[in-house]
C-alpha cells in the first residue's frame, strides 16, 4: 500500500483500498476506503519527506513531522534491511571547561532533545517520544527479538561492562515524580530479571552484598521506613515463601479473614511449619503447628536457675517462672516460682521465693508424691 504525497489538493488516481495520500498543501492525510478518499486525524504541518511508506499511528493519531518526516516500508511492503532509518554516531575527547560548562550533558550528547511549554500554554509537553508496535506472533526474547520501546546494548570497553558505565537512565530533575507508569501491563509494571542486580533505595550501592532489595535509611529517622497500606477495611498479606514452606503477616479486614476467629484489626502471622524467634544462630523461642511454645532451646539448663533465663509477669518488679537442677539460689521478685528438673521428692520439686520484695530466699512447695 503506497503512501502519495502531493502538492496540490488534487487526490492521485488511480488509487487502491488502503492507499494513503498526504496533501502537503492542506496538511490532510486521507486513505483510501470503498467509499473514496476519508481523511484520517493527522497532527503536525508535514515538512521535508525522506523515502516513503505507512504513517505508524500512536494512539491512532497520524503524527506528521514539522521539519522532517522518515518513512520506510509499508503493510504489504514492509522494509526488510538490517540497518536504522537514522543512526547517529560520535567519537569525542573534550577539555573541561570552556565551551563545557555547568553540567554539560547536552553538548556531549548524540542526539538532545527539549521543549519548552510557555507560560500560556494549557498542554504539557514531553522532550523525546518513542512509540512501538508489533503484529508480530514471534516471542520477544527469540531470534534475537527485542519488542521494547527503549533498548541498550551491553559492550565491554576500557575494562568496564556494559557500553554505559555508570546508569543507563541517570534523572536530575526536579520533578514531582521520577518514573511514572500508568498503563496496564499483563507480565509486570517493572521486572528485574535474575543475575541482573538488586533494588536500592536510600542508596547508590547495597550495603548488605546478598540483598535483592535494600531500603537504607542511614542515621536518618524514619518511621515507618516502609509501609503497606489499604483503604478502609481491606484485608492484605505480606507473603515469603520458598520449596519447603510458606509465611504471611496479615491485616485483617473482615472477621474470619486469614485465620479462625480473627476480628477486624487484628494482625495475624500465617506458617505453614513451626515459627521460631532466635539470638543470632540460637533458637530461643518456637511455636510448633500444634500451638505448643517451647522457650530457652538454646540455654542449657542452669544451676540453682538463672537471672537471664526465666519468664516474666507483669512490670518491674516482675513475677517471674524460673527453672533449673538443684536447689535455687537465683536472686528473684518475692512470689516468683522455681522449677527443678533434678526433684526427687515431695519438698524438691517446687519452690516459691518469700524474700522481703526480692532475694535468695525459696520455701519448698510440697507436692504430692
């Protein structure tokens, strides 16, 4: 399907369906139908033309360049070479300095590109647009295929990986936001693919080598320094998960949610094994998937108990349950109780401490034999 392009408002003929013709004289672009002519919506007032071929329509709007406008291939006689319709290429060495000043990022540039919206204007304007389209069936990612709309190819040069050696993307601006994405996207907004390198934010590097995805706060305050938030009375989870088992933190928006008896509000933690609660590599605290606590697995048992190894009740001074072999000597609140795993008799199982508010004093509990 050729495209015409004609100085006059004369339409060529003969044409057929599917043709399209650009009236550089009244700035119409019009395609070819079985009722005749249509014109199609077209914005830009045409310039210099080089080559020929289809419009491509972002948004179905025909935008024709106002100085220049680069066509190749159509539908039905599509451009099948190797190279780029424009390919702009600089070997460059400069001296700080003059004419290199400020932030010179324009002068060393390839290709810039800026547009000024003027106080008076009710439209906001973009610096550089790219549109893409594919009706290929052919997977992105086979044959070399590369269905994007921005792409950067990795090189090695001067022993630094990659053609670009700090950021591909690099955003000075002030702008309210840095990278907005607003259309609907099927696989994901914004994917990271494995082995290319972790997440930062607060950070230009990770400080922690294994993270993935790193919030650094520094010694700044931050509270909270991340957050997870619904509206109303929304009911969300936060989900880890490996080959083995599974884990949640959940908020609760409806009675019931995540875990039986639950009521709106709550939070709740979801395990599909046992849940455990250590100091560094020690396992100190565990609950089983019976609901069963078990404290202390990695104390092992005191003698006469411990002042760092008990369970407490309340505050300072606070009631406590201590454990251990032989009698108790550990200093504890007065009414605390000990328990003995070497008692062998009804006045040596038990304790109780009747020290004057605190002390070293126990009283044997008799129990039954």
């Amino acid at each position: 399907m050729p495209t015409f392009f004609s100085p006059s408002s004369l339409a060529p003929a003969p044409a057929q369906i599917g043709d399209t013709w650009y009236n550089n004289a009244s700035h119409l672009e019009m395609v070819f139908t079985d009722q005749g002519w249509t014109s199609i919506s077209s914005v830009g007032v045409g310039g210099t033309s080089y080559g020929s071929g289809d419009q491509i329509a972002p948004q179905g709007v025909n935008i024709i360049g106002q100085l220049i406008d680069v066509l190749s291939g159509t539908v039905a006689s599509p451009d099948t070479t190797g190279n780029p319709l424009v390919r702009v290429s600089r070997t460059f060495s400069g001296t700080a300095g003059a004419p290199f000043v400020g932030s010179p990022v324009d002068q060393v540039a390839s290709i810039s590109g800026s547009t000024l919206a003027t106080t008076t204007s009710s439209i906001q304007v973009v610096g550089i647009s790219g549109y893409a389209e594919t009706q290929s069936a052919q997977a992105a990612g086979t044959n070399g295929a590369a269905d994007v709309g921005i792409h950067a190819n990795a090189q090695v040069s001067n022993s630094n990986t990659g053609g670009i050696d700090t950021a591909f993307i690099q955003d000075d601006s002030s702008a309210a936001t840095s990278v907005l994405i607003k259309g609907l996207h099927a696989t994901a907004a914004m994917a990271v693919a494995s082995g290319s390198g972790p997440i930062v934010v607060g950070e230009t590097a990770v400080t922690q080598a294994n993270a993935l995805f790193e919030v650094n706060t520094g010694s700044t305050l931050r509270d909270p320094l991340v957050t997870f938030v619904g509206t109303g009375t929304t009911s969300y989870s936060v989900r880890i998960q490996n080959g083995s088992g599974n884990a949640k933190w959940c908020m609760v928006g409806g009675a019931g949610n995540f875990m039986t008896g639950s009521a709106v509000g709550d939070t709740v933690y979801v395990t599909s094994t046992a849940f455990h609660i250590g100091s560094g590599t020690v396992k100190e605290l565990s609950f089983n998937t019976s609901g069963a606590l078990t404290a202390y697995q990695g104390t092992a048992t005191p003698v006469g108990g411990s002042s760092t190894a008990h369970l407490d009740f309340g505050s300072s001074p606070a009631l406590g349950i201590y454990f251990g072999s032989g009698a108790p000597t550990v200093s504890a609140p007065q009414g605390s109780l000990f328990l003995r795993t070497d008692g062998s008799s009804t006045s040596t199982r038990a304790y109780v401490n009747n020290s004057a508010g605190s002390g070293t004093t126990w009283t044997a509990i008799t129990t039954a034999a």
